[in-house]
C-alpha cells in the first residue's frame, strides 16, 4: 500500500511539472525607446498620432515596441512556446511547463512571470490535476427566424436624430473584436461596406492568418448591427463608418491566450488610428479549465490581462465599448472583463419595450462603481447572419454594437472633442444620469439630447473650465482654459444650498468630494467676471 501511495504522488508531481500552463512575462525595460521616441512613424500611423494630437496625448513607454532581442531569447528558452505580445503592458504571453516557465525569472531582463492559474503564482504551489471542462461556446445568442424592421433600436436612443443631420459615421473607424466574419464579404447587408471601400482590413489572431472572413458568424452579427444595410429590413447605426475586422475568440475553447490576443488587436487598432473599438466578448468563469476562472473579486478593473489592456486603450485616445454579459440570470449575475474597466462604456441589455432583459449582466464591479454604464436593446435585436438572412437574436452582445455605431455617429458630430468628453457627453443624455443603478447604469442614452448638450458650451476667453471624472467617487479634476489661472468654485446641493466654496488654480486643479454624501449636485466657477454652471455627480 505505501508503495502504491509513492507512485500516486509520484505521477501527481510528474503531471504538475510537465502539464503546459499560461503565463505572461513582464519585462523591465525597452531600450529602443529614444529610436521610437524620435521616429514615431515607426509605430504609429499619421491618423493615430493625428488623434493624440487632437486630444493632448503625448507618446509614452507605453507605446514603444516590445524589445525585439528579450521576444527571441524567450522563443529559444527551452520548452516556451510565445502565443502573444503586448508593448502596453511589455509582457509576452507564453505556453510551457511549470518549472520551464519559472526558469524565466533567472534572465535579466525578466520583471515578472505572471500564471494565468493565480495558485501557482502563491507560495505554496499546487500539485493536484484539474478538471477540464468540454467548452460549448454560444456566444450568448438566441437566434429566431423571424424578419422584422430594425428602426426601434435606433429610435429607442433617437439615432434616427443624428442619420437625418447627415451624422452615420463617415470618417469614423471601428475595430470590431470578435470571433469571426463570414459572410461579410460575399451577404447582400454588407454590400454597401464592401462597395464603399469601408472595410479596412482585419487579421485573425487566433491562427495568425490574414483571412478574417472565417470563424465564428457572431461577430458578422455584431458587425450588422452598426454597418449592416438592406434597406426596408436592416439598417445599422453606423453604417458609413469604416471597419477593421479582428479575430481574438477562439470559438471553440475559453483560454486566458485570449485576452492577450485581444490586447495584441487593441494595440494595432490603436497604431491604425481607429476611433472606437466594438468587443462584445467577456471572461469571467467559463474558462475550459477552471483552474483559469475569474471570480467576482478579480471584477475591480485592474486584474485581469485584458481589462488592464482596454484602460491603456481609453489612454491612447480610443473608447472602448463592451458588451455587459449575459449572466444576470445566474448565480454569479455580474458584470464580466472587460466590462469591469474603470473607462471603458459597459452595455447591458433592455427589451423593445425598454424592460431589464432578464439576462443582461449586472453591478456594482467588485470596488463598487456604476456598471454597466449604458444599456440599448439587446433583446429580439434585428441584425443579419452570415447568409444575409434578417433574424432576430438576444444578447448584450448587440446592445454594444449599437451603441458603439451610435458613438461613432455623435463623434463625427464633434470631431475636436475628446473621448473623455465624447463618453460624458453619452452618460449625460442618458435617462437615469441623475439617479444610476447597478442594473441599467446610467440609463438608456437620447443622442439627440447628446448632440444638443455638445451645442451648448458656455465659453471662457480663450476655451472652457472642464470638470471630470463626472460622475466622480471622490476627486475633482478641473482644467483651465487658456488665460485664466484662478477662479473660485462653488458647489450646491440640488435645493440650493451652498455646500462648497473653493478657491482654485491652474496650480491645485484638483479636489476632494469625500464630505459629500452621494447625488446630484449643481457647479458654478466663478473667474475674472466669467462663470460657468453645471451638475455633477457624486457615487
């Protein structure tokens, strides 16, 4: 009996050392950077730097390449396989055994080894085999074949406003992230796209092949929603914008490599000068091996791989839209990655009728911020299949792309704005803005309130105060415009009463909200002669 209990651990050990694990390894430093600070072209494209420009954003360590010599001596070491790269975060995303992979942390230039299983990152490593689940993945749709007219998703957030003042899109650019294309470049609704130029080019990250046309039909679906047009049955929200097609989801397994590859499409997306990315994808814990699976506590927007990858994003100057997720309807209703990103728009799911969908993801994310953000129709969602078929299907994975046209629409409207201002401009038209809640966030979104908002801007000399975040948990920013330096700020509650008056400066250009309670609060800043209202928010 002893002797059969050794070779039982024996081959549990054995296992433990020779099974393949995901990891990411971070390094610590790039030396190319003052080549790529000087030569900028060299890693991003004249319309990217053009946007950063137009936003103020300067390029950074983050942006230079990861060091060409650290990716060849990690391909050589033994029994590494590289699966992705990510210059934002420096890291590469390897394949291996355990003890192949610790054997990493001996180079140096190697920060970090990072396992996509968090047990065998403590100290205490385990030893015992998981279970590996059979993976059907659905993509979280219902597909009935039923025709129908696509015109109540778009009225529902007054789309139609912003299509008759010639805003559909045109200059715009859209990366969609999904798990695949068919039929777009054969099916009658994306024949506009495909006559107009307006699909850019795309890349399968999954089998490293230029042809995006294959895969997964989901996000041929998705992609309808915005660019999609047959006319009397489908017109999407965005329909003159331009698209780039990325394959990230692997269809048929759930794997942490795709996180990493999606932050490998966001990074080129961003090079190619894209405006907003589409990803109506989420991770939380279905992964085909459980020991990979997120828990509610990692929803906090600074865990996992790829929400980290979709907050840089927001950073070089993109918005991020995402689909909420579907589990509302489950034992663990929340929110998914990367939908737990501080600054990217989370779209959860309504009716027609503009009712909860009973399967749209709810919040709080774990640290307690308003999610989702927006919500759209995503269910019985008009939208067309690889064959070009009209249908109808459900999922928040269509309420994002919705929104996601309709941003490109309003973006065209106001091309000198931010995306910070783009994303406010977006909650502040929202139905619930003043009273948020974790099942519809901010509310269902009126774009033309939005393009009345962005009208309406009370002017300094020289440009205008800004306030963000708003909403805000705590701290204020405030930018000055150009001549002004000082000014004093005064903050009431909704009844008027005086509750804050702050002196402020281009100096000190932030303040603490921790005394207040959590509402809506009216603003005024007061500067040689000049003011300027307006409500914030405080969660």
């Amino acid at each position: 009996m002893k002797k059969i209990v050794q070779l039982f651990i024996a081959f549990f050990v054995t296992f433990s050392a020779f099974s393949q694990e995901d990891a990411w390894v971070y390094f610590n430093a790039k030396p190319n950077a003052s080549f790529y600070y000087n030569a900028p072209l060299e890693m991003l494209s004249q319309r990217a730097l053009d946007r950063r420009t137009n936003q103020n954003i300067v390029i950074d360590f983050k942006d230079i390449p990861i060091e060409s010599s650290y990716i060849t001596q990690i391909k050589a070491a033994t029994g590494i396989v590289v699966m992705a790269k990510s210059k934002w975060l420096n890291a590469l995303h390897i394949r291996g055994n355990q003890a192949n992979i610790e054997a990493l942390k001996l180079l140096s230039f190697v920060e970090k080894v990072d396992f996509a299983d968090k047990t065998l990152n403590q100290a205490g490593k385990k030893t015992t085999i998981t279970k590996v689940k059979t993976t059907n993945k659905k993509l979280e749709t219902q597909v009935n074949f039923a025709y129908g007219n696509s015109a109540n998703q778009i009225q529902m957030l007054q789309g139609q406003v912003m299509h008759q003042q010639n805003y559909t899109g045109s200059g715009k650019i859209i990366a969609v992230m999904d798990a695949g294309f068919p039929g777009v470049n054969t099916a009658l609704p994306f024949q506009r796209l495909r006559d107009n130029n307006q699909i850019l080019g795309g890349y399968d990250y999954v089998l490293r092949n230029p042809d995006f046309y294959t895969g997964s039909s989901h996000g041929t679906s998705v992609l309808s929603t915005m660019g999609g047009y047959k006319e009397n049955f489908l017109v999407g929200t965005a329909p003159d914008a331009s698209y780039y097609l990325f394959i990230t989801e692997d269809d048929t397994s759930e794997n942490p490599v795709e996180e990493s590859l999606w932050v490998e499409a966001a990074e080129k997306a961003d090079s190619l000068g894209v405006d907003v990315i589409n990803t109506s994808l989420g991770y939380s814990d279905e992964h085909t091996n459980p020991a990979y699976d997120y828990s509610y506590s990692d929803m906090n927007g600074a865990t996992t791989f790829i929400s980290k990858g979709a907050e840089i994003a927001f950073s070089r100057g993109m918005l991020v839209v995402v689909s909420a997720g579907n589990s509302g309807g489950s034992a663990n209703p929340y929110i998914s990655a990367p939908a737990d990103a501080v600054s990217v728009i989370a779209v959860g799911a309504v009716t027609p009728t503009e009712n909860l969908a009973s399967f749209s993801s709810i919040g709080p994310s774990f640290d307690g911020r308003i999610k989702p953000d927006v919500m759209a129709q995503g269910y019985a969602t008009v939208l067309s299949n690889e064959s070009g078929n009209i249908v109808t299907s459900s999922g928040t994975s269509f309420s994002s792309p919705i929104i996601a046209g309709m941003i490109a629409c309003l973006w065209q409207a106001f091309p000198e704005k931010t995306n910070q201002e783009i994303k406010q401009l977006l909650y502040e038209s929202a139905d619930k803005f003043a009273t948020p809640n974790y099942q519809f966030g901010y509310g269902i979104p009126d774009f033309a309130l939005a393009i009345s908002n962005g009208l309406v801007v009370e002017q300094f000399n020289g440009g205008d105060f800004k306030m963000y975040p708003n909403p805000t948990n705590d701290i204020l920013s405030i930018s000055f415009p150009e001549n002004f330096n000082q000014g004093t700020l005064f903050i009431y509650s909704i009844l008027g009463q005086k509750l804050v008056e702050q002196k402020i400066s281009n100096q000190f250009t932030t303040l603490s909200l921790k005394t207040l309670n959590q509402g809506m609060y009216v603003y005024k800043i007061e500067a040689k002669g000049y003011y300027k209202t307006g409500k914030i928010i405080k969660h």
